[in-house]
C-alpha cells in the first residue's frame, strides 16, 4: 500500500489507523483464515512462504 498508494510505510503511524482499525475489525468478524486453503505469510515480504495449511 505505501509503494503504490504513497501512504505511511509504518502501520503504527496516525495517519494508518483507519486501515490497520479496518483489518482488525474484518479479521475479528471474517476469520478468514478458518476458511482459506493457505495462507501466505508475508512477514518478510521479498520473501513469501506459503503454507498448506490455514493458521488458526
């Protein structure tokens, strides 16, 4: 988001709590990573690992 929409890179910054507020709520109320085949975990994001199983 910070590279193609030119936001804040820093989740934590003020300007970003729309959108992490607005993650949180769908998480807490979608769960969907109870329904999903993978999951990619993008924690180191040039380096993507997929998982076979959806965390829960």
């Amino acid at each position: 988001m910070n590279l193609r929409d030119g936001t804040n890179a820093d989740p934590g910054h003020p300007s970003m709590n729309r959108y992490v507020g607005g993650q949180r709520l769908y998480f807490a109320a979608a769960k969907p990573w109870t329904r999903a085949d993978c999951v990619i975990d993008n924690s180191d994001p040039k380096l993507p690992r997929i998982t076979t199983h959806a965390a829960r």
